[in-house]
C-alpha cells in the first residue's frame, strides 16, 4: 500500500538508497510545501539499482537545509519514493516483482498490487494538481545524457531541454510513469548516465533546482539549435531460450563486447552486431516495433554466421549488463525525428 507523508521522517536525507526500506517500510509520497504551488512531482528509485534520482534530491534538499535551517522551497514539492525493496539490494526489481515503470495507469499489465499503487499516486496527484513530473533514471550502458517524452508539444519539450537537447521521442513502451502523468502536465524522464557518475548526479540536481525555480514551463517552440529528437522505431530483444554471452565465451548468440561504443551514433548497413553459433537461429533478435509488431527482418540479416543490419540504424542504450539484457532489452533503434518538432516547416 501507498504511504503518504506531509513531512520528511526523521534522518531520511541521511539515508543511502539502500536503507530507505529500513526508514520507510515501502513505497512513499511525501508532500513538502513551497512558494509556489501546484506542486514539482519527482519520482525516484523505480528501478532499485538507479540511485541517481534519490542522490540528486537528498544531496539538493540537505543543501537547503543546511544554508537556511529549513526547506523553504520556492515550489512544492511531491516526492515519489518507489521500489526500496529492490533498491535495499541494489537490483532493478526483486525476482517476484514486475518492473516498477510498466505498472502505471494506462499499461496493460493484469491488476495487482503494484498497479494499485501507482493508481492511487497518479489519483493523490491529479486532486492536488502537478505543475511538472520529472522521473529520474540511470543507464547501465555508455550513453549521452538525455531526455525521453511521450508528447511533442512545446511545454513538454522546455522542460526536457532543460536537460539537455538530446531527446526521445517514444511512444511504444506500456504503463511507464511519464505517460501516466503526460495528460496532467508536463512529463519528461531523464537518464542520466551511469550510476556513481559525479557528471550525471550534478546533472540531474541541477535540473531538479532549476524545475523548483520556474515561475511557468515555457510554451513557446523550441528553437531548432537547441534540440536533437530522435524516435524510437523498434525494441530489440534476445528471447529467453537464446543463450547470450560477449565473445569470446560460448553462447547462442556472442555479441559484439564493443557495442556499446554505438550508441546514438548512425552505425553503417552491413555492421556485424554479433554471431550465431546455428544457423538454425536466425539472427536471434526479435525486434518490435511501437505497435507490438516483429520487425527483425527489416534491420538484421544472417550473413556467414554473422548478425548484420540490413540498413543505418541508431541504437541507444546497448549495455554489456546481460542482467539489464534480459530484464529490458538489448537496445532500442532510433531514427532522426527534428522535422516534427512543433513550429518547424
């Protein structure tokens, strides 16, 4: 169940990622109030093992703390705390937990407890109103940091440049929290590089100050130099029956240990990606597109027992985590998108 607090429990702040189960007991939303209302959502710690989320607000709110005795925010403030659980050992989810951002409102997951709980946040936000939501993650593979949207419009894309002008544009991924809160205000996610990355935790907390200190999210076009959008066009997966391993162990499918070298960057056709050790196989992958639709064959090939893309493409968080691999996925492909940005012709 939701725990829902008005005030920040007692050497909370002090806490590491991994003792907030100990200090919370569960999920939480905790509401602090500020100058200026409706309130900044921030959600942090869906995923367990990505910590820059909490780092960056504790770190921002110890900082005020310390400077002026108390919080005196200029914004209020909403805090979602997610998955201690998984987070007090340092893992995505736990083994009988779904993944934290597919269970929010709007996802096609069955009903259970977890898609209860994010229902009731989603039902305690729209009754207070939310000025912004930011959702806070890491990579596990070397990435730029960047912002990922659900929607084009012009106050939706503000927000996310405030992070920085590489962005994402998908739509295919079910009951994510930003598209839960996408019709409430705007809703970005942000990654911010690896975990215990000093350059994304820093990132990532001034963006949640800069947030707190607009007066309005901008509705104006974004200027065409401040933006890089890239779409996602399809989902890659290795299927759990396909053993996986970089070369140059012994798998079903040896991947490339250099892939992630990739990401966000145009990778030519014909680029071997990895090697079957069958034939039979196939190229291994099964490659989804936004609409849940196989599309393997349109981007890889088989060529002397080599995975090959069969045109450009441009993937974006390759990871040499074969646990991240087959909790989430391979990678995701992206195409160029700036000719949609809203006020371009």
């Amino acid at each position: 169940m939701l725990q829902e607090l008005d005030h920040l429990p007692a050497g909370l702040l002090e806490a590491d990622s991994r003792d907030l189960c100990r200090c919370l007991g569960g999920p939480t939303l905790i509401h602090l109030p500020g100058a200026r209302q409706p309130p900044l959502f921030v959600c942090v710690l869906l995923h367990g093992n990505e910590t820059v989320g909490w780092d960056a607000i504790r770190g921002l709110l110890r900082e005020r703390l310390a400077r002026d005795g108390e919080l005196r925010l200029p914004r209020a403030l909403s805090l979602f705390i997610g998955n201690v659980a998984a987070a007090a050992q340092g893992v995505r989810h736990l083994p009988d937990q779904p993944d934290y951002n597919r269970v929010w409102p709007g996802g096609d997951l069955p009903h259970m407890p977890e898609t209860e709980l994010m229902a009731a946040v989603v039902e305690r936000m729209t009754r207070r109103g939310v000025f912004a939501s930011i959702d806070l993650h890491n990579n596990t593979g070397t990435n730029p940091h960047y912002a990922c949207v659900e929607r084009l419009d012009s106050r939706t894309l503000q927000l996310a440049t405030l992070f920085a002008r590489t962005l994402v544009y998908f739509t295919g991924a079910s009951g994510v929290q930003s598209d839960a809160f996408a019709d409430l205000c705007p809703a970005v996610t942000l990654e911010c590089g690896k975990v215990g990355e000093t350059a994304g935790l820093n990132h990532a907390r001034t963006l949640l100050d800069a947030a707190l200190h607009l007066v309005a999210v901008p509705d104006h076009p974004v200027a065409p130099h401040d933006i890089d959008l890239f779409h996602t066009v399809a989902r890659v997966l290795v299927p759990p029956g396909v053993s996986l391993a970089f070369a140059p162990a012994e798998a079903d499918l040896l991947l490339d240990p250099e892939i992630e070298r990739w990401n966000f960057r145009e990778v030519p056709r014909g680029t071997a990606v990895a090697r079957v050790r069958d034939p039979a196989l196939g190229v291994g992958f099964e490659v989804f597109n936004e609409g849940g639709k196989d599309i393997a064959e349109r981007f890889f090939h088989l060529e002397d027992g080599e995975v090959r893309l069969r045109r450009p493409a441009i993937p974006a968080m390759f990871t040499r985590d074969l646990a991240i691999i087959r909790q989430d996925c391979l990678c995701y492909l992206l195409e160029r998108y700036n000719d949609h940005v809203p006020g371009r012709g």
